[in-house]
C-alpha cells in the first residue's frame, strides 16, 4: 500500500512540475516575441 501511494506521488510532482514548466515557457517566450516584434534592437545578435 505504501509504495503505491509513493508511486503515486512521484507521478503526481513529475506532471504538476511539467505543467509548471510549460506554463512558464509559455509566458516567457510569448512576452519575448512580443518585445521582439515591437523593439527588435533590444535583442543582441548570438555570436
């Protein structure tokens, strides 16, 4: 019993932490592309 409730919440944090993440990214690039597309020269060029 205890190992499935150990199981359980392993699967629990990996799929919360992975929507955290892909709302994070979301958020960050979408205000990027925004910046971006107004003020490109706020953007340096990748060497």
């Amino acid at each position: 019993m205890g190992y499935m409730i150990a199981l359980f919440g392993i699967a629990a944090c990996v799929l919360l932490c992975g929507i955290g993440s892909c709302l994070g990214l979301y958020k960050t690039g979408t205000a990027a592309a925004g910046v971006l597309g107004e003020e490109p020269k706020k953007f340096g060029k990748v060497r």
